[in-house]
C-alpha cells in the first residue's frame, strides 16, 4: 500500500523511514555500486530535509517494496546543483515556483505483469496527483537512459533536457514530465487505478501501526487493497506480522533483485 510521509506526519513513521532509507542503501549503493554516503546502514542526503516528501510503498510484510522522493525546488535541487552541466541554455528555471524534483526512485518488486506493473504506474502517479493539488505543472529529473522505457509505458509526457551523456555509473539524461490533468486521466484510465493513488495519514486512530491505520482506511476499498505488494516469495501475513510491526511490539515491551535486472526494478536513478 502506497503511503504519503511529509513533514506534517513523519511523527508516525519513525520506524518506517529508517526501513526506507535501508532499503535505498541496499537498492543505490549494495546492488548498484553507487558511491553515496552511508550512515548507519542508511543511504540520506542533502535532499532528505523537512521539504521532502516520499511516496512509500509497503508489502505485505509490511516491507518498503518502492519509493519516490519529491521535493519542491524552487531553493535547491539536485539537478541544478549537480547536474547542471546537463542542461540546455535558455530553458524554463527550475527555481520558477512551479517546478518540484523527483528523485531517488526505486521498486524492490520483480517481474513486467500487469500487476506489478500497475503498483509502479501507482507509486508514478502519486507525485503528479500531488504537484496538481499544490499548483505545481512540471517535475525535473535525471535518469539513466535505460529507465526511459518505463516511464513512457507507465504514461509520463517527458522531455529530454538536452543528449544523453555519462554520469559516472551509466549514461543519463536530464528530463522535464508534464504535470496536468490529462495526464493524470490517462493514467488512470490505462492502470485502473483509484484516486488518490496512495493514502496521508494524520494520526493512527488508536491502531497500533501505521499500517494497521491504513489497512482500517481501505478495509472496504478493493481498488486500493490491490496495491499492496506480496511478500517475496510468501503469502501475506495475518495479524499485522510484519518485520517493522515485531519491530514496535518490541520496542514498547523493553528481495534481492540482480544488478542485472535492476534498471527494470528502479523507477528513477541517481537523482
């Protein structure tokens, strides 16, 4: 099931975004070989501040099976600031007020069916449902080339900021998506998918867990249930047994895709 962390519910997901940023280290710097800073097990950076926003999506074991990070960068960005030598001269600034980043993309989730498929178009359509409520019509990014494919099959309208060329661990390109009501329709339409596509929880309402919170949400929303990706290599759990749940329970008492499949698995890369 997708989730929506900002600033205004981070409180709740203390134990879910150490998961996230473990997953990104095993995901960029274990499978990828990307030279990122590492603390503690967990991949950050200078993105990962109050105005970051990451779309999270949960297995059934209630394992981080993808995530996207979106931010506004009308400050800072990382393709200003890193990958400024990409960009053509005259284009639109990317500090205009309109434009937010995507970065940091993944999906630990194998295999091109349509189920799985639907749950990265998911995790895709978050950020432009989101930049549409906000007012914001673009989204900047750099990817590796090799990810082009999936964005384009999954519906994203982008354009290509200048040639491709290498970035150190591949080649990659600098890119603008369109963010607009039609091409959230589309979407839409083509992966049946509900709206909003992932959920914001504000509080628990007295569950126990964030995902006990959101399973009560959805209880009665098929469309949604669908979204939640299956344990590897195992059925769902009952009872909420999930790693990060036997995590809290006690604290309060005291999937490994191959390099060579991974840039079918990620959804964007060094962003």
């Amino acid at each position: 099931m997708l989730h929506l962390i900002t600033s205004h519910n981070r409180h709740l997901y203390s134990l879910e975004l150490d998961a996230l940023h473990r997953a990104r280290k095993v995901v960029f710097v274990d499978e990828l070989g990307w030279q990122l800073r590492v603390e503690d097990g967990m991949e950050r950076d200078e993105y990962d501040d109050e105005r970051a926003m990451h779309i999270v999506g949960f297995d059934s074991a209630e394992d981080v099976a993808m995530s996207i990070r979106v931010r506004p960068a009308d400050d800072r960005s990382m393709l200003a600031d890193h990958f400024s030598h990409h960009l053509p001269r005259g284009m639109r600034a990317i500090d205009d007020g309109r434009t937010w980043e995507v970065s940091r993309g993944f999906s630990r989730e194998r295999g091109l069916k349509r189920a799985v498929l639907m749950r990265k178009a998911a995790c895709m359509i978050a950020p432009l449902e989101m930049a549409l409520e906000a007012g914001v019509d673009r989204y900047v990014g750099f990817t590796d080339v090799r990810l082009l494919g999936l964005y384009y099959h999954i519906g994203w309208k982008i354009d290509l900021l200048g040639d491709p060329m290498p970035y150190g661990e591949g080649d990659g390109v600098a890119y603008q998506a369109e963010v607009s009501n039609a091409v959230v329709r589309d979407i839409r339409q083509t992966w049946g998918l509900p709206a909003p596509a992932c959920i914001e929880l504000t509080s628990l309402n007295g569950a126990a867990t964030v995902h006990a919170a959101a399973q009560a949400m959805v209880r009665d929303d098929p469309a949604r249930a669908q979204l939640m990706a299956p344990a590897p290599g195992s059925q769902a759990p009952r009872g909420g047994a999930g790693r990060i749940a036997a995590l809290a329970k006690a604290r309060s008492t005291t999937a490994n895709p191959s390099t060579a499949q991974q840039s079918v698995q990620t959804l964007s890369t060094k962003l």
